[in-house]
C-alpha cells in the first residue's frame, strides 16, 4: 500500500459536500458517417467489456484511521465497471445548453470513497449528429494535465480506425510501472530539501522586499471570495487559438498572457454590470505544471504563480501589458529551482484555501487571490474515437471555498477551449462571461 504525498491527501482531508474536489473534462464528438441509431448504446457496451483497468484507475484511498494518520493507495481488485461508467440521455431538444446543465450537476456530486475515485458518463440525444463523454476523476488522483493525457491515450489521428478503447484502460504497450511516478534519487531529495532554506530567502526578497512579483493577500475583496455550495454551474466555450497568438506576436506577449486579459476584460465587464468591480485589481492564482515529456503516472505536479488581473484598467492594451510584466515576474521567482522548491514555495500562496475551510475564516480574512486561472495544453490535430471524430475538449474544474469562480483553458487543433466553473448560488448569470470573452477578444486585437 504505498503512501499518498501530502500533495495529493490535502485534497481528500479538504474535502466536504459543500466543497467537491473533483476535475472533470467534457469531450465532443461527431458520430461517424454510417453510425446506426444505436452507435451510443454499442458505444458502451463495449467500454463496459474493457475490463483491463490501468492500475491508477483502480486505487482508491485508506485512512488515516487504521494508518497512523497517513493516507495511503490500496487497489480494487473487484472494481465495478458498470458503477464507473455510465450512459445518459438528454432531454429534447437535445441543445449544449441542455448538456451543460447535466454536467453542472454531475459535477456537484461527490464521488465515493469506497471505490476508485472517477466516473464517466457516456452522453446521447445531442442535436447535430453528436455525442458527448463526461468524466471526473479526483484531484487527489489526477491532476488536469495527467487527466488530458490520460484521455489522448484512446483516441487517434486515423477516422478509420475502429477501436472503442476507453481511456481508463491499460494499453498493452505500456507496462505496469508506468502508473507510478518515478522517484527522485535520496541525493537528489536530499540537495532540494537543503536549498529550500537559500529558496524561500529568495522568494521573499523578490516577492516582500523587491515586490516585482504580485504579493499574496493583495487581492481586493469581491463576490466571487465568499462561502459556496457544493452546486455546480458550468459554462463553456472555444475561440481560434490564430486569434489569440496573433494578439501575443503583435503585443510581445505570450499565448496564456493575452489569455488571462481575456478573463481580465470579461470579469471586468461582468463586475460592472454587477455593479461589484472593486476599486483595486482581481489577482488570479496560475497553476504551473511541473511535469515534462509524456508523464500520465497521475498525482500532481503544480507550481503556483499570483498575477495581477489589471481590473482596475480601461484600456485592454493596458490590461494585458500589466498581465505580461506580472507574469514575467512571477515566473522569474522560480527560474532555477527544482520541482520539490517550486511546490513548498507555491504552498504560501495556495495555503489560504486551506484555512479557508475553518468556519467564518472567509468572511474575517482578505483573500490571497479572487480566482484561479489554469491553461493546460492540448492535443493540436484533430483526433477520433472509434471513428467519432472530437470536436471540442472542455476542463471542468474545481471551486474552492472562498474561490466562487474557476476558469480552466485547455488547447485543441487550433482552437483555445474555455471551461468555467461555478458555485451555482453566488456566481450570477455565468453564461454572460463568454460573451464578455468573446468581446474582449475583439477589443484586445483592434487595441494592439
């Protein structure tokens, strides 16, 4: 039974009805010319008879009661494919509108304990000759980079090919230590935990005393920092990624820059309809994914950076220059540190959520951040399911206490996909930030 890292037990010991912590991914695919009435339905027939789990899919937590106050991995070895994978049907006329609803609320559902901690839900009835697959997995689990690659593993660049392989099922080319992360050498540990001392002596020059990096709880007050529910509302949305870059090039900015002045200008707007756009600037939370090459051995691996949102600016030239300058620091912070540095340096900002889950902590203490913001990359050409090519791939993420709103941004031939991810009671009109998304793309390229 190997122990879980704290890095993946914080999100187990955190978790409560009211607040899941659970990512989810929505996938969009065309049926394939010739699919009979019935292609949905063989469609899940068949995933229920892939029975050959990859072995992360089949750990589900243990403790900390009989473990000595550790959580550990223990394997289901009667795991019960028919619970973890299901099939849904929407009601006419079988819009996306009708779609998101379903998954707001499969999103606000806990996951069981006793069990694995995933589920997928095979969607029927969409209009326009498509289906849809739903699944969430535990952060604990999986991170949103590990989750993404996970799903790449079933699908293919060839529409030919007919294999309705699900992603939780162990490919045969992989061998079974592929589920488990590779350690670092005990030198190598060692080095890290001895350069923590000179690490955070460096992270608090740059961030307290030089402040060129955005300070924790320099975040304004808003309504997006309140108590939540466990109801979940979910919008998504995608916008050609030319567009973006083509803003980044002309701006000296990158891809995830103009992204986040994208959520700058909609929040902004959204805010000032609601008559609540604090006076100060929204500071979002980034995530940095620590990982390289192609690791699906699940777990997380995140950094964490603060970045000004700029709210308190007009212009959106403006707004995205102050973003690219925060970014730029923020990420200087870190530059040279190794992985295990970078994640007990990220702990300072991200420790807030934690206190957060005391009762009343978040109406007495001022928010370290208003939101998280994630970009995770991508497949970039088109790829099909047992001939079902996808046309869309949209995170689904978690609201913390406190943290009312998450965005989540993933990439897909060509096209940047929005998912955002709401408490269903103190977010307002959620659907209305896309359209301020759209909007504030058009104005970021008439204003660079």
């Amino acid at each position: 039974m190997p122990l879980m890292p704290v890095t993946e037990s914080m999100f187990l010991l955190g978790e409560s009805r009211e607040h899941p912590l659970h990512v989810g991914g929505l996938q969009l695919f065309e049926l394939p010319e010739g699919a009979g009435p019935d292609y949905v339905g063989e469609l899940h027939r068949a995933l229920l008879a892939a029975d050959d789990i990859h072995p992360l899919l089949r750990r589900r937590p243990r403790g900390p009661v009989s473990t000595v106050g550790q959580w550990v991995w223990t394997d289901d070895d009667r795991l019960d494919l028919d619970y973890h994978v299901r099939l849904s049907a929407l009601p006419t006329p079988g819009r996306v509108r009708e779609l998101l609803e379903l998954v707001s609320r499969l999103h606000g559902s806990l996951l069981d304990r006793h069990r694995p901690l995933w589920e997928a839900h095979l969607v029927e009835g969409l209009r326009d000759n498509r289906f849809a697959l739903y699944t969430k997995a535990h952060h604990a689990l999986l991170d949103g980079v590990s989750a993404l690659r996970l799903l790449q593993r079933s699908l293919t660049t060839d529409p030919a090919v007919r294999d309705p392989r699900p992603p939780w099922a162990n490919r045969e080319d992989e061998r079974p230590e592929v589920a488990t992360r590779p350690r670092a050498g005990v030198g190598a540990v060692l080095r890290d935990i001895a350069g923590l001392g000179p690490a955070f002596a460096r992270y608090a020059n740059e961030v307290f005393r030089a402040q060129t990096a955005t300070l924790p709880f320099a975040a304004p007050r808003s309504i997006l920092n309140v108590p939540i529910t466990g109801a979940r509302r979910f919008a998504a949305q995608g916008w050609p990624l030319a567009r973006v870059r083509a803003v980044g090039e002309k701006a000296g900015a990158t891809v995830n820059d103009v992204m986040l002045a994208m959520c700058a200008g909609a929040l902004r707007r959204y805010l000032l309809e609601l008559d609540a756009l604090p006076e100060r600037p929204l500071v979002a939370a980034v995530p940095m994914s620590l990982r390289g090459g192609d690791d699906s051995a699940g777990g997380n691996a995140l950094g964490m950076i603060l970045c000004t949102l700029a709210t308190d600016l007009a212009d959106p030239a403006d707004r995205l220059a102050a973003i690219t300058e925060s970014t730029r620091s923020g990420k200087d912070v870190y530059r040279g540190m190794s992985q295990l540095q970078v994640t007990a340096l990220s702990a300072i900002p991200f420790a807030p959520l934690a206190l957060g889950l005391l009762p009343g902590a978040v109406r007495l203490t001022p928010p370290a951040f208003n939101l998280m913001i994630s970009n995770v990359p991508g497949p970039t050409e088109p790829l099909y399911w047992n001939g079902a090519r996808m046309l869309g791939v949209y995170p689904v993420s978690i609201p913390y206490e406190g943290q009312a709103l998450n965005i989540t941004v993933t990439s897909y031939n060509g096209s940047l996909e929005f998912g955002l991810t709401g408490c269903r009671r103190t977010v307002p009109h959620l659907q209305r930030l896309l359209t301020h998304l759209d909007t504030e793309l058009a104005d970021l390229e008439s204003a660079v």
